[in-house]
C-alpha cells in the first residue's frame, strides 16, 4: 500500500502545489513504498495522460528507492489532474 503525498515543481523549487505560480509538467511525488519500481510508477500516473518521465531517488550505498521520486508529463494539464486526483490518495 502507498500513500501518495505531491507537491508540485516550479522552477527548481518544491513549493506545495496551491502556491505555486507557474505550473509545470513536472510532479514530486513522496512516501512511497521503498519497493515501488519506474515501471510501476509509470503505471500509477498513465491514466492521468502520457508520462514522460518517471525516476525514483535510489539510496546511493544499497540502490533502493528513498520513497519519493518525480513524475514528468507531456501536458501542464495532465499533471494538473493528476495531482489533484492523487494528492493525499493510497495506492494499493
């Protein structure tokens, strides 16, 4: 099970995504499961629109996922609709 906590990015700052001025296609996504998997990350956000790009933050000593990582989309507005259907969600 995975509680999905986003914020969204706006320039090279994290700021929570009501704040945020500009908005990117790009989406931090945090406390993930640490055996989440890129490929099941793609996975939970397709259904929102074409993602792009999908990388978890891996520890550098053991290669495991730290539990947050980014999610890119090809459209503003499809990052939009998945932040706000995920925001807060758990994902089984």
């Amino acid at each position: 099970m995975t509680i999905v906590s986003m914020m969204k990015m706006s320039g090279n700052l994290l700021k929570p995504w009501f704040s945020a001025r500009r908005f990117s296609s790009e989406i931090f996504v945090s406390r993930l499961s640490s055996y989440t998997t890129d490929e099941e990350l793609i996975q939970m956000f397709s259904r929102f629109g074409v993602v792009t790009q999908a990388r978890l933050i891996k520890d550098r000593k053991t290669q495991r996922p730290k539990g947050f990582g980014f999610v890119k989309f090809e459209s503003d507005i499809d990052a939009e609709k998945a932040l706000k259907a995920m925001n807060g969600r758990v994902y089984c």
